[in-house]
C-alpha cells in the first residue's frame, strides 16, 4: 500500500471523494493510489496543496525523506 492509498484508507475515502478533493480526476487518483501509474508533477502539487501531503511522501522516488537530524553540538572557537 502506497502512501496515498494509506492516505485515502485512513481518512475513509472513496476515490471519487479525494479526486474531489484534490482536483486530480478520479481515474488518476486511483491509478496514483494502487501504484499503477506514478503522479505528474502537476498532481502532486495539487495532492500537497489539498490534501497537506509532502512531496516526499506521494514520490520517495524522486525525493527521498529527510533521515532524522540528530542534535549537534555548535563548535567552539578556542581563544588565545
């Protein structure tokens, strides 16, 4: 299951009802969401403006999540 058919599964949401949402048709909604074809650019803008996803999540493909930053300690400069 990709992240947009989690998405779709977790809200209670037919495919007509987050193509409506999202204003992608429904047929591509349910192509994106049972992985048959990858969404365009176009889509996953409009899925990230809608829906509030990230581009990481509906495409890791392209833009893999972030690994989680660790805290650093800041450098200290020595003084003389």
């Amino acid at each position: 299951m990709n992240a947009l058919e989690k998405f779709r599964v977790e809200k209670g949401l037919t495919y007509e009802q987050m193509a409506n949402l999202s204003g992608v048709t429904k047929a591509s909604v349910w192509k994106h969401c049972r992985g048959v074809a990858e969404p365009d650019v176009e889509s996953v803008a409009r899925y990230m403006q809608r829906l509030g996803l990230t581009f990481s999540l509906i495409r890791p493909d392209l833009w893999p999540p972030s690994p989680p930053s660790s805290p650093t300690m800041p450098s200290v400069a020595r003084v003389k």
